[in-house]
C-alpha cells in the first residue's frame, strides 16, 4: 500500500481565542480523501508548543473534501 502526503503550508497571525476561522483550500484535484473518512489536518501552534508543550496534533471541524 503506498503512503500519500499531501502538503500545505500557510501562516495565520493575530487570531483571537473562541473565534472560528474557516479555511478554503482551492484546485486540489484528486477523487477521494481520507478527510472524508473522518482523518483532520495537523497543525502547529508556536505559542501551544512554548507554552503547553503541545506540538503537532490533528485538529479541525466540518472538514471537507
């Protein structure tokens, strides 16, 4: 079984906390995914990491493919 990856890196500043922020990743062209199957995204938080200890984690809500 080949492992796919699939990358995007971006940036977000001056998010502000119990505040929903909504993220439209356009022209993935590919027929399925493992997000529809319930899989979320990895993110990264440098103030989470330096201040909680919390790296990596998967983390989102209404995810779609």
């Amino acid at each position: 079984m080949a492992m796919q990856t699939q990358w995007y890196y971006f940036r977000v500043t001056n998010t502000r906390r119990n505040q929903t922020y909504k993220f439209n990743l356009v022209n993935l062209i590919k027929p399925d995914s493992l997000y529809n199957q319930g899989m979320k995204p990895l993110i990264y938080s440098k103030k989470n990491a330096e201040q909680k200890s919390i790296g990596w984690h998967r983390c989102g809500t209404d995810i779609r493919y």
